[in-house]
C-alpha cells in the first residue's frame, strides 16, 4: 500500500496499525504524520496511508499491554485537532525556475561515507570543507543582498529568553519544537553526585533529574526573535528598521530529524524588517528580487510558494488558516529528484502588527509595527544543491566552481 511517513534511524521491532475513519485529508497528510511523532516516546517512526484510511505507527520495543488503546486515543487526538473543520487552502506558485540538474541519488550515503558529513547526535550534523564552502559562498553573496539594502548587522547570542517566548505565544503554538538551556544546581551535593554517578546510556545522559537547576533560557528557534525583543518598547523612526545576522537555530523534531533535510541544529542568515505595513512589504519583494539571482548562480531549480509554519495541534487549524488566507508566508522549496519531492531552503515571512503590538513597537504616529523577514537555512540549502548538482565539484554550475575555487 501506498504511504506517507517518516521513519527515524532507530530500528523499529514491531508495528501497530490504527483503521482512519474519517479517512486525513489528502493536502494533511504532510503535517498530520509530522506531528505523529510526538505521540509517545516509544515511536520509532509514522505513515499514513496516501488515502488517508490507516496509519502506521513503529515501536522501539515489543508493545506492552494497553499501549494500543493509549496510542489510538493520542492519534485521535491529533487527527480531530488538525482535520475537523478544516479547508484546503489554495497554494498558489508565485515563481517556478527549472535549471535541470541531472544528478537522481541521494547524497547523504556518500557524504557521510567520506565524512564530508558527520552526525554528533540526533539532528545535529557537522558539514565538512565540500559544503562549507558552498554555504560560505553563498551566505557572502546573502550578505551583499544585505548590504545593498543598507540592512544593519547584528549579532545574537544561542540562549533566549523564555519569558520573551511566552509573551509572543511561542510556548502555546510551537510547545513541540522547544529546546531548554539548564545547567546543574548551585548545590555541591548535587554536583558532586552528578560527578560521580551520571553516565551516558543510548546518547543520554541519566542522572536524577533533581539535580537540573529550573531551565532558565531557551536555545533560539530562529533569528529575527531576537531583534523583535531588543526593540521592546521601542519607537521607530521614519524609515523604520532593516537588520541582518546569522546564527544558529534550534528546532527538535523527533525521530524526524535523519538527515541535513531536517536537523535539530542549524544554521540561518535572515534579512529582518520592521516598520509600516507598506514598508515592510516593500522590502520583502525588494529581497526576493535580489535573492534570484543568487538562486539563478547556484542552478537551484525551486519554485516559491504559499506556505504555513508548523503550528502545533492546538492552534494548528486556525493559525494555518490565517496564513493561508492572507499569503503570510512564501517558501522557497527546491527540488530534491532522488525523493520526488521538495524541500524548503528559505522563507519569505510577515507576521502583520502580532510583534509590534505585543512588544510595543511603535511608528512615529504611534501605530503598532508591522514585522516580516527572508531567512535562508544552510544545511537545507547545500543539501538541496547536492542533492541536484552532485558532490563532484568538477560537475557544479559554473559561477560556484569559479567561487570557491
């Protein structure tokens, strides 16, 4: 039977089966298998058949008694919350750009055996000097981009603040994608213990969890929180705000995360504008124009399209909805031809006045700010080049042999 899923590195030792009625829709089924992965601990992977009529479900171990009844109400659960009531949203291709790789493999088997690319752990991988300089080449031509739009540089730090993530409701519509900073207790017994006792079992550290201090920041999923909490508070001038940095991102995604397709831990230069509506929309179309050409130089054969962020089951439906509705969020999805599918490299955002009101941003007049930012993720994008052009320098688009030498 044809399927849709994941499955993580983890070898499965049995499977479940769960009879879907009403069947998940057709355009869901991405975004309902995603968030199976958060069902239980125990899952080593999800499918949904393409007619939405069974899922799937993979375990670590032999099932224990009850497990099933436990697993068929979670999967109730998350299938009600993200279905019921809800529309397909027209997806509309504002670009579509076919420069006609030829490569068809999948290259992660290949970079890894030649350690161009190592995984450290789950979803956090080193890129060796191949991609490297292909991400290198490609943030400086970003950084022109930058530069041309007179955006000011910053730099920010990993942790963030959760009180900052709870006001902007990150901790109610993306709770599954949240990495917590702690360290262990200002307490010598406590550290002493650990000291003695905590050893590593299956990539994990065990220890009583008493000895962790409450945690008191979070590692950042993304660039452009940051500015919007350094101008809490703020009032802006005339021309409002362009700023750009880099830095790296963090976004748990379960046994998802097998590959540089979809990683715990990456890296991300975004293009961040903060002003009027007109503004801010304005400046968004100026970077995608800027951003083409750049896309055109590495051969990525992509298309931008409407999109939404992967809102969790609670507020899934209707946040879905709204960016939908109001084209919020344009994905730059390039082709990868050994999975007949795509990937998203990079987005084009606008979150309305949500920040500016929040935050207390302000215009001149005294209106709340509006907000929006392009970022582009690195792994994803030299995955996504690779996965077109081959891991043969000598076979590359020109313009990068010729940049990196």
């Amino acid at each position: 039977m044809a399927r849709h899923g994941l499955e993580g590195t983890v070898p499965a030792q049995s499977t479940l089966e769960f009879k879907q009625d009403p069947p998940v829709p057709s355009f869901l089924l991405k975004d309902v298998v995603a968030k199976l992965a958060y069902l239980d601990e125990r899952l080593a992977g999800a499918a949904i058949s393409n007619k939405g009529d069974l899922i799937t479900v993979s375990l670590r171990t032999e099932p224990e008694p009850g497990l099933r009844e436990i697993l068929a109400d979670r999967i109730r659960t998350v299938v009600e919350a993200m279905t019921k009531g809800a529309f397909e949203p027209p997806l509309r291709v504002i670009e579509e750009h076919d420069y006609g790789g030829t490569y068809a493999d999948d290259p992660m088997p290949e970079l890894m055996a030649r350690r161009e690319v190592v995984q450290e752990g789950p979803g956090y991988f080193v890129t060796g000097p191949l991609l490297s300089r292909v991400i290198e080449h490609f943030e400086r031509r970003l950084l022109g981009v930058a530069t041309t739009m007179n955006a000011s540089p910053y730099r920010f730090p990993a942790l963030i603040s959760p009180e900052y993530m709870e006001k902007v409701q990150y901790f109610k519509n993306f709770p599954h994608s949240l990495t917590f900073a702690t360290h262990l207790r200002e307490n010598l017994p406590d550290i002493q213990r650990f000291s003695c006792d905590a050893v590593t079992t299956d990539g994990r550290v065990t220890i009583d969890n008493s000895v962790y201090a409450p945690a008191s920041a979070l590692l950042a999923p993304t660039i452009c929180h940051h500015l919007y909490l350094t101008l809490n508070g703020s009032r802006l001038g005339r021309n409002g705000v362009v700023a750009t940095a880099s830095g790296h991102c963090f976004r748990y995604e379960s046994y998802n995360m097998v590959s540089l397709e979809r990683v715990w831990n990456f890296t991300m230069r975004e293009i961040i504008f903060v002003g009027s509506e007109p503004h801010v929309r304005t400046k968004l179309d100026e970077a995608r124009k800027h951003i083409h050409p750049i896309l055109a130089e590495f051969e990525i054969t992509h298309r931008i399209m409407t999109a939404n962020d992967p809102f969790f089951i609670g507020t899934f439906r209707d946040q879905a909805a709204y960016q939908a509705a109001f084209e919020l969020k344009y994905e730059i999805r390039a082709k990868l031809p050994h999975k007949g599918d795509t990937v998203a490299i990079g987005s084009y955002n606008r979150h309305g006045d949500f920040f500016g009101r929040t935050l207390d941003i302000r215009l001149e007049d005294g209106s709340p700010a509006h907000t929006g930012c392009i970022g582009i993720g690195f792994e994803r994008l030299a995955y996504a080049f690779v996965a077109q052009h081959g891991i043969d320098p000598t076979k590359w688009p020109p313009k990068v042999r010729e940049a990196i030498g």
